[in-house]
C-alpha cells in the first residue's frame, strides 16, 4: 500500500455518485450521506458536458474536504487534476495505470477495476495501484450485464496486501458477508441514494465495519 493510501486508510463505506439517482439532488444527497459515514467519494458522470462535470467535481471536492474524506473521479485523469482531486478510479478500458500516475503524482488515489479476475488484480498491484476493486458481488442495477463475482476472490486477492473495494448489488443484509470474505471497503450506488433516508443507510452501512 502507498504511503498516500495508509494515510487515507482505504476502507468503510464508499458513494459512488449516479447523475440519474441524483439528477436535481446531487450536493444535498452526499452531503447526507458523508454525514452519515462515507469514507470514501467517487464521482462518475459519463455525460459530455465538461462545464456541468467540473462544476460539479469542485463542488464536491469542498463538501469532502469539510469532512476529510476523498474525492476520486471516476475515468477522467484530467479533470481529477483540474479540480485537484485526491484521485482516480480506473476501469480496464480507462486511461492506462502509468500515466494517470505520471499526470496525478505519488500522492494521488488510484483504484482500478478488476472484475473478477486475479491476474488483473496482479498487473495492477505491479503497475502501483492503491486499491483493487472487484465486482459485480451480487446482482446490480446500476450495471445489470456486471459479470458477477465470486465472494472467494476477495479472499484470495488479500495476497496482493492492498485494500479491496467491492461493489455491485451490495445492501445492508449482505454487506456483513462481503466484509468477512475480504472487502476492505464497500462500494454503493444504488441502496444508497435510492434510500428515503441516505445519511441513516450511510450510517447503516458504516455499522457493519469492524472498527465502527
């Protein structure tokens, strides 16, 4: 694990941002769920609208640091380093590894998808990567052709002794799961910001983690 990522203590519940779940809502829905005990924020919006995506990011980028959390962007190396953000997360057909760590620096937050597969989570902990993430653990709305994940992997991919984030149709009622098979971190879209009351299901999930 890099320096960076010891610091920041890559684990607990991590929002991944929706621009449908949280179209009109964006700022007042994670600042409720960083109330309730994320630890972690990635922001993810696919659309082309640059202006909108970077207004949005710095927005954000002040909410996580009045809570002392981490503000990656998903896929978008150049507007994490616009923004100044504390990272990136990086799908397999995303910038490649390297160079988002040459434009972001040492210090910056790099996650990378490995789906379900251990010889990606191995590249990846050879190119410098801060977190593995694998998924889907369960069936997914926000991604429903995920390929799913075996719980098994994660245990398996501790070999690699660095963080590991899962993701994918991950609710309360099998969070607890995911967490003893080798989860460092849960990654959450959906049961998150679907929830009536997000800073209560932040909290739920923030429960299930050993040190709580």
């Amino acid at each position: 694990m890099t320096e960076r990522a010891e610091r920041q203590r890559i684990a607990g519940l991590y929002a991944i941002t929706d621009s449908t779940l949280l179209q009109g809502r964006l700022l007042s829905a994670v600042e409720a769920a960083l109330s309730g005990g994320v630890r972690m924020l990635q922001y993810r919006d696919k659309s082309g609208d640059s202006a909108r995506r970077r207004s949005e990011a710095e927005a954000l980028l002040a909410l996580c640091r009045r809570h002392q959390v981490p503000l990656l962007i998903n896929d978008d190396v150049e507007l994490a380093q616009a923004v100044g953000a504390d990272g990136v997360h990086l799908g397999q057909g995303d910038a490649a590894l390297a160079t988002a760590r040459q434009q972001l620096g040492a210090q910056a937050i790099i996650g990378i998808t490995c789906h379900d597969r251990l010889d990606l989570a191995a590249a990846a902990s050879a190119g410098g990567a801060d977190y593995l993430a694998f998924g889907a653990m369960y069936a997914s709305t926000s991604k429903p052709g995920a390929r799913p994940c075996p719980l098994a992997v994660l245990g398996a991919a501790r070999r690699f002794h660095l963080p590991l984030v899962a993701i994918g149709g991950i609710t309360p009622d099998n969070a607890r799961d995911v967490i003893a098979a080798g989860a460092d971190a849960l990654a959450v879209i959906a049961s998150l910001w679907q929830s009536p009351d997000i800073a209560g299901r932040a909290h739920q999930f923030s429960q299930e983690f050993p040190s709580a």
